[in-house]
C-alpha cells in the first residue's frame, strides 16, 4: 500500500512539472497573440478556449488522484515553500483572479488616463464597463460565499477528528485484546476522512474553474487575454521565486522571461 501510494505521489509530481511547462508555452502564445493580433478576437478565442480546456484536463487529473491520495494536494511535495504558503484547499483561492481583475483595471486605467481623456479607446481590461463592473462585483460576492462555505466544510472536518483520538489510544495499546479491532476502526476513520478530503479538493477546484469561466464570460477576448497572462505571470514567476529559495532544480530553464 504504501508502495502503491509513493508512486501515485510520484506520477502527480511529474503531471504537476509537466503541467507547469505546459503554462510556459500557453503564456507564450498568448504573449504573441496579444501583441501580434490583439483584435482578432477569433483567434484570441481560439487560444482562451485551448487554455481552460488545459485546466480543466489538469483538474481531472487532480480529482482522479485525489480519490486515492486526497492528503497529498493538500500539503504538495511537489509545491515550493512559497506556492504552500498561499495554498487554498489545493490551489489558489478563487477571488485572488477577481482581486487581480480590480488591480490591473486600475493599474492600466492610471497609465493611460491622458490618452483615455483624450478619447483613445484600447479595449483592454482597464476599460471595462460598468455592466461589466457589475458582473464581476456579484461573481466577487457569490464566489466569497462559495468560499466560506467549503471552508466551514473544512473547519466541521478538522473538528471530527477529534473522534479518532480514543480509538488510536486503544489501537496503541497492545496489551488491549480488542486491538485489531480499534486498528481497523481507526483505519475506517481515516478513509472516512481521506474521502471528505477529496471531496472538498473537488469543490475548490470546481469553484477555480467556475471563477474562471465567469470571468472569461463577462470580459472580451482581449481582456480575457490580459487577465490570463497576468494570471500565468504571477503563478509561473512564484514558482521559479519558490525553486530559487529551496535550491529545487528543475524547470529553470522553461520559466518565462518578464520582457514579454
């Protein structure tokens, strides 16, 4: 078992590396769309469509692994100390991509305030309208709910624990006849627990991949475009930040450079 389960820990390991190169390419690709055609909207959506269609493949993968090993994602060896850090129930919190929405609108919107009073319009993220400041403020307040309510889920689970603590006094204890007995209840406990863990990977992933999808919907291709790279930039550069600081060889050479 154990066996079974350090080689499942290894192939996630290499699906997460391989999955990170794959990032690099994808920034790439929209790194040149985006300065090449940024109003062909036909190709833009092309290129939207191929990336959150590469994240939810990565996030079948993940709920396929997690059925077995559901206690790994939560505490990745295959994550920096840095990305642990900043981890949400295996990933990135979802309104961390709506905050981002708020930062680059802001941020563009300031370095372009002479041309945009003057009249010049450039379509990006730093002019979205107020419809779509609408949208993304009610997705901000529904995905904030979501949130705190697999978060209580969570919370509810580390509570329960608190029921596998007398039935590992008795598995210790060897001079108890029933002791396989209470090994095997204990066992039951931690599947049980294995199981609610996978379960709320799941649903953190689903609520990422949701986020995400809203937001694509709310925005043009364009803007789309910009949050995603934006969004790749700061996962791809926290990561090349984390491997420096834990001396982790590795994908050095396939993270992006910044002049794009």
């Amino acid at each position: 078992m154990m066996e079974s389960s350090s080689l499942q820990v290894d192939q996630f390991r290499e699906c997460y590396q391989n999955w990170m190169i794959e990032q690099q390419q994808l920034l790439e690709e929209l790194l040149r769309l985006h300065n090449q055609n940024p109003n062909d909207e036909k190709e833009l959506g092309c290129i939207i469509q191929k990336l959150v269609k590469h994240f939810q493949e990565y996030t079948n993968r993940r709920a396929q692994f997690a059925v077995d090993e559901a206690l790994s994602f939560f505490a990745p060896t295959w994550f920096t100390s840095i990305e642990n850090a900043y981890l949400w129930f295996g990933g990135c919190r979802p309104s961390l991509l709506i905050q981002l929405v708020y930062s680059l609108c802001s941020a563009q919107l300031e370095s372009q305030l002479s041309e945009y009073l003057q009249g010049v319009r450039r379509g990006n993220i730093g002019e979205l309208s107020a419809d779509q400041l609408s949208l993304v403020s009610e997705l901000q307040s529904r995905t904030i709910l979501e949130e705190e309510r697999i978060s209580e889920n969570m919370a509810r689970l580390q509570e329960n624990i608190a029921d596998y603590f007398p039935l590992a006094r008795l598995a210790n204890n060897s001079d108890d006849p029933d002791t396989d007995s209470h090994i095997g209840q204990v066992e039951q406990v931690l599947d049980s627990h294995s199981e609610d863990l996978a379960s709320i990977l799941v649903d953190s992933d689903k609520l990422r991949m949701n986020t995400l999808k809203e937001l694509i919907g709310i925005f043009t291709p364009l803007q789309a475009v910009e949050l995603l790279i934006a969004g790749k930039k700061i996962h791809l550069s926290m990561h090349q930040r984390g491997q420096e600081r834990n001396h982790i060889p590795g994908m050095e050479e396939h993270l992006y450079n910044e002049e794009g």
